[in-house]
C-alpha cells in the first residue's frame, strides 16, 4: 500500500504527493474521514485523485492511503432490487446506519449484504474439469431472478470439491485445482474492475429486436438485442418516461437502471414506482428483476463519472449468465458535465464547448460494451447487453458534442421533438428524424416471425404515407386543405390515422401502455386497410367527404385499446364493417 499526503485540494480533485508507488485508478482512501477516491493522473510522485465524496473540510497535510487495487464492484447474490450510489454504496443499507436522508461522508458499508444467507445448489461436480464461465451452481435470489455462479476469470482446472447449503457471499463453496496443483477457493461473490469490459468468446450479429411493445420503437425504428440506441430531447419531451417504458416492457430478464446527475424528484419517482409496477411476464414487483443506480444531480459530482461504469459492470455480469439484459442511462450528458468539470480541474486542454478532447472515445468505450454475446466456459451461453442512453442538450439543440459525439457511436435515434411535446403527442419521437440502422438486417426475423410476412411492407407504406404528409403540409399551410386533390385528402387523413391512432400512445392506460407485435401487426393492417380500400372507392367515383367521415373510423382509432385476448375477434368486426360501410358510400354515388 502507498500511503501520501495532501498538497492541493480542489473541490472534489485531491492532490497529494508521496505515491511514486501508486498505480493509475487505484482507489484511494483520503483524509482522516478516509473519502473514496480515484486515481486519475500522476506525476512523478505525484497524484491527482477524483474524490467520490463532499471534500469540504480536507487541508494540505491531509493522509491518503492507496488501496493497491482498482475500482471495482462486487458481484454476487444481492444484488437484484437494490438501490446503489454511483460506487455501489449501498442507500438503504446506509440510511440503517446513519439515520439520515443525506450521504454521510466516509460510512464504509459492504455493496453485498454479508451477514444474508443464500441457498447454493450445484450444478458441477467434483472431478469436473470447468474453465472461466462454467456454471458451478445457482442460487435463487428472487422469485425472477436465478443467479448463476461462475467460475471467476482466470481460473481453470479440476472440482475438487463443491458443497450444497446455506452460505454468506464470502464462504467457500468450491475449490478448483489447477493443473500445476494449486487449489483456489471460490466464494459466491466475485470483483471486477468497472473500467474493464468483461470478456466473452465473441459478438453475434444484431438480427433480433428487442422487442418493447411500444408501437413508434417497433415498428419503425426497432433497436436490436444487444444494440445501443440514444434518446435526444429537451426538457419536458418525455426521455425519462419513454426510458421508464422501456424498463417496464423491453423484452428483457434484467434491467439496470442509472440515474446518473437525475433531479432527485425524478429519481424518487423511479424508486417509488419500480417497486409497485408488475411484471407483465411473472405479476410480481418489477423491482425483483431490477438493479437501480442512483446518483442524483446534489450528490458529488466526480461519483456521477464512475456511475455508467458501475451499471455497464452490474449488467455484464447478468449478461454472462445468458439473461438479456437492459441498460438505462439517464442521462449521459450530466455524465459528460462531470468529466467536463473533473478535466477543467486537472488543467487539460479543453475541446469542443469545453469538453475534454477525449470525450467522443470515452462515450464509444461505455457503447461498446453493448452487445450480444457468446459467453465463455465449456458450454458458452448466449447473453445481451441492450444500452439505452438518454442524452439532454442545453436548449433542445442537437448539434451540441454530447449529442453529436454519441450518435456517431449508436445505431438507433430516437429524435424527441418539442412540438410533438407540445401538442401532446406522446411518444413525441419524430418519425421524420428519427431512424434505426438495424432496420435491414432484422426485417427477415420480422417476417418470418409476425403472421402474414408482410411486417416491412406494411411499414414502408405507412413511411411513405408520413413522408408524403410531410410534403403536402407545406402546400397546405399555403393554400389550404381545400386546394388539394381528393387522391391527396385522403392521404392526409390516412397519415393523420397513422399519427393518431398508430403513434400515438398513452404509457398510463392499463392496456395502451404495451402493444405486443401482433396487435401491432393488425393496427398496421386497419390503418392502411381503411387508405388502400378508400383509395379502391375514390378510383369509382366515391366522394372523398365521405369515405373521411366513415363510422369504421372511429372503430379503427379506438382499436388500441383493445385487450390482447380481444384483438382477433375485433380486428375481423373492424374489417366487416369497413368493407360495408366502402359499400355503401360506393352504393350513394350509385343513387345521387
């Protein structure tokens, strides 16, 4: 260990001198109160050190002492439906101890809980040859949730022995011998260095959706399983709630939720809801598949920086079990505000706005990290690591380097659009902006798994009908609706059905809130189905006043707020009517 002491201290950025022994990003223990802290720069023997902790208090002369290991967090059972701090600090364990609502400075409490008991069932044997990866046993840790315990990497040999029963995280329940004859013991919890992407044997192509049940993602810009997305928008546009979405519905085993520089309004909200929210899948608390990172915006700037590198860590590790899991980062630009205010601190030439000149290769490093996966050990497993991350530019604009910088990482934009805010169209993302560059390579899983196969097309269609909407629009502000052409008319109102009725969904009504892709699939098909047979009835002659003021119209805007055990036998009641109601219009030209 290298111990030193204080030379400078600017807010959180501690100088200290005497650590010629010290390594980059070994964590530091500073002062009297032993404040966790980050080695971030040396010189000679000197370090600079982002302190995660308020450093009011601390002077020259101050004690620091290294740790001699890097930031790491503990990975174990426990950790599913707990609330952490941006260096996994326990909150709830916290607020046991200290009876505040506030962050005591310099409290030392386990990330793991060490004094619960968990049962371990093996699924290895002695004499077993297991590499890093295997699966030596698993562990219930909720009703959800079973946790696989690997072997920890780096470590290769023979079971020697492995036991069945009740243990804390830090007992042994296996040995493994290794060939040069050395045995190491195996605990149920391991570390990880959070700056350092878990290792797997090898990326898989991104050819399936994550799929989200909300309808504008979906159907027109799908992000893939293991794909990362960014979710641009000014305040009041709805990223949090379109992220709490997400949580809820993505079809994903885990979620890991980061609340990085959040209001802490909006993070109490967060912890409030998770835990009363019901897994569709299992009807328990949503939180009893849910890690939550809570590192709100009064809290120490510089554990703001390590946070997303805490969640990304959390979310490998349930990745490497084979679940699917989803990660939200909300948001990154509060992120790159703290690597913003910690290299101003250490004197660096700043880049764009400000910014650190290495702000576009950090954002990549967390981005990449995202991916499906094949697993290591014997029988590798398939893993996802879907990344979400909200960005929130100063004033709405997207030409800012935060922005900038992550869309030139992601494949997915979701562009939120103020107006569409305004006007209380929500999801307000904006379908002429907005795209996905996995499009292409997932329209054949979306054919062949949707019935009918006709999933893209019908998507381009609607497409083309918004963009066409798009154009016309300009001509209408200028000479009015009246101007345009019946074949036109009936195109508006078509892409109006498609904004309306399609886009348009409510995250706060029971059965609006998820769209499973059938459902979807059928709205498409009534949408387009109303377009194409009123556009079959204009071509004999209808009138257009008509075919717009058809009853079967309200039907098809209400039908997404039909239970999914109801769909069928409304969808075909829809379809009735429309074709009888086409008939009759057709039927008064007829007469007139």
């Amino acid at each position: 260990m290298s111990a030193g002491v204080i030379k400078k201290v600017a807010g959180p950025l501690v100088v200290a001198t005497g650590m010629r022994d010290a390594n980059m990003f070994d964590v530091v223990r500073v002062g009297k109160e032993r404040l966790i802290g980050e080695i971030i720069e040396i010189h000679g023997d000197e370090a600079s050190i982002q302190v995660y902790e308020e450093t009011a208090g601390l002077g020259p002369g101050a004690p620091v002492e290294s740790t001699g290991v890097p930031m790491s967090v503990e990975l174990g059972p426990g950790l599913i439906s707990s609330i952490y701090d941006g260096i996994q600090r326990p909150l709830e364990k916290i607020l046991e101890l200290t009876g505040s609502n506030n962050l005591a400075r310099g409290v030392e409490v386990p990330s793991i809980d060490r004094e619960k008991k968990w049962h371990f069932v093996p699924v290895a044997a002695a004499g077993d040859k297991v590499q890093a990866g295997d699966v030596l046993g698993t562990v219930k840790e909720t009703d959800i949730v079973e946790q696989k315990i690997m072997v920890p990497f780096g470590i290769e040999g023979t079971v020697d022995s492995i036991t069945e029963g009740d243990f804390l995280v830090t007992d042994i329940i296996a040995k493994i011998k290794a060939e040069d004859g050395s045995t190491q013991d195996v605990a149920m919890m391991q570390r990880w260095p959070v700056r350092r992407g878990r290792p797997y044997v090898r990326k898989l192509p991104p050819d399936k959706p994550l799929v989200t049940g909300q309808r504008v993602v979906d159907t027109f810009f799908p992000i893939a399983m293991g794909g990362t997305a960014a979710v641009p928008g000014p305040f009041g546009s709805g990223k949090t709630v379109v992220q709490h979405q997400l949580a809820k519905w993505a079809e994903a085993d885990i979620v890991v939720y980061i609340g990085c520089g959040e209001r802490g309004n909006e993070m109490t909200d967060v912890l409030n809801e998770f835990p009363e929210l019901k897994d569709p899948k299992t009807g328990k608390s949503l939180m009893e598949r849910t890690v939550l990172i809570a590192n709100t915006s009064d809290m120490p700037v510089a554990a703001r920086e390590a946070s997303i590198y805490t969640g990304i860590t959390i979310a490998e590790y349930f990745r490497d079990m084979g679940y699917s899991v989803a990660l939200m980062g909300d948001s990154t630009s509060r992120w790159a505000e703290a690597l913003r205010e910690m290299s101003g601190r250490l004197e660096e030439m700043p880049g764009e706005e400000g910014y650190p000149a290495y702000l576009g290769s950090r954002l990549a490093q967390f981005y990449e990290r995202a991916g499906r996966v094949e697993t290591l050990g014997t029988n590798p497993r398939e893993g996802a690591l879907s990344v979400i991350g909200a960005v929130s530019p100063a004033g709405g604009d997207i030409s800012e380097p935060v922005t900038q910088a992550t869309l030139r990482i992601v494949k997915v934009f979701w562009s939120l659009d103020s107006a569409l805010a305004q006007q209380r169209h929500f999801p307000a993302i904006n379908w002429l902006s907005s795209y996905s560059l996995y499009l292409d390579g997932m329209g054949k899983w979306f054919n062949e798994s949707v019935e009918g196969g006709d999933w893209m097309a019908l998507r381009q269609e609607m497409m083309s009908l918004l963009q066409d909407e798009a154009e016309l629009n300009e001509m209408v502000q200028l000479v009015g609706m009246d101007a345009l052409s019946a074949p036109d008319r009936l195109k508006m109102e078509a892409a109006r059905s498609i904004r309306e009725d399609f886009l348009h969904q409510d995250a706060f009504h029971e059965v609006d809130t998820y769209t499973s892709l059938e459902k979807q699939h059928l709205m498409m098909k009534l949408v387009l189905g109303f377009y194409n047979s009123s556009n079959d009835a204009l071509s004999k002659g209808a009138s257009i006043e008509k075919l717009v003021s058809m009853d079967v119209r309200e039907a098809i805007g209400r039908f997404k707020y039909t239970p999914e055990n109801q769909i069928g036998a409304e969808f075909a009641r829809i379809t009735d009517d429309l074709s009888k109601e086409i008939q009759q219009v057709l039927a008064e030209k007829e007469d007139f």
